[in-house]
C-alpha cells in the first residue's frame, strides 16, 4: 500500500513561483508512474504532469509545458512539482497521483491508484 502527502502550496503572486512536495510511504516500483493533477472551483480535475518513476517518460499537460517540472528524488521517496511563471488560472487544489499498473503513461483520473489529500495554490492577479 502506498500513501501519498503533499505540500508545499500557498499564496503567491502572478509571475511567482512555488515547489509542491508529494512524499510517497511505501515502496515505489520503477514501473509506477507518479502525476500531479489539478482541481479548480467548477471544473474537472485535470491532469498537469506525470513521470515515470523509472524517470523514462514525462508528460505535462499543454497549459503547463515550458512553466513546471515535474522531478522525482529516489532517497527521499519524493516527486516533485516546480511551478514557474504562475498565473491566476492556475489556482487549484493540487493533488499527487500513483498509477502502479504496468502500462503506457497514462492521462485519465480513472488509471490512477492513490491519492493524496491536495494542497491548495492560490495565484493573485
């Protein structure tokens, strides 16, 4: 069983940058894909990044491609999600995902095993 927390949200000013953490209890397998995905007030929860363990592949979601960066540190049993450049429409509950099924890097919620509880990034205009 694995157990995801996250951290590292908050307040932070259009142009800014913050690190949500996404610390995983239990044993990642290289094969596992880790992803951080995003709910906004109204609106689905999208996925915004997603790394292989392994450290093989990566995907982030075209609003996010050239701002984030989605790393993963194997001694610290952490995925990280560098945020650069934040505008106000990415304000959201952030929340760290864990697919452990042998399979291409997957997008949909659906495909993802656990869940941590979300941290909240609030951008101000």
């Amino acid at each position: 069983q694995v157990r995801l927390a996250e951290s590292g949200g908050g307040l932070v000013q259009a142009g800014g940058s913050l690190r949500l953490s996404c610390l995983a209890s239990g044993r990642l397998l290289s094969s596992y894909v880790m992803a951080w995905f995003r709910q906004a007030p109204g609106k689905e929860r999208e996925i915004v990044a997603a790394m292989r363990w392994s450290g093989s592949s990566k995907y982030y979601a075209d609003s996010v491609k050239g701002r984030f960066a989605i790393s993963r540190d194997f001694a610290e049993n952490t995925v990280y999600l560098q945020m650069n450049s934040l505008k106000p429409e990415d304000t959201a509950v952030y929340y760290c995902a864990g697919d452990r099924s042998i399979s291409t890097l997957r997008t949909d919620r659906s495909a993802y095993d656990y869940w941590g509880q979300g941290t909240q990034v609030t951008v101000s205009s």
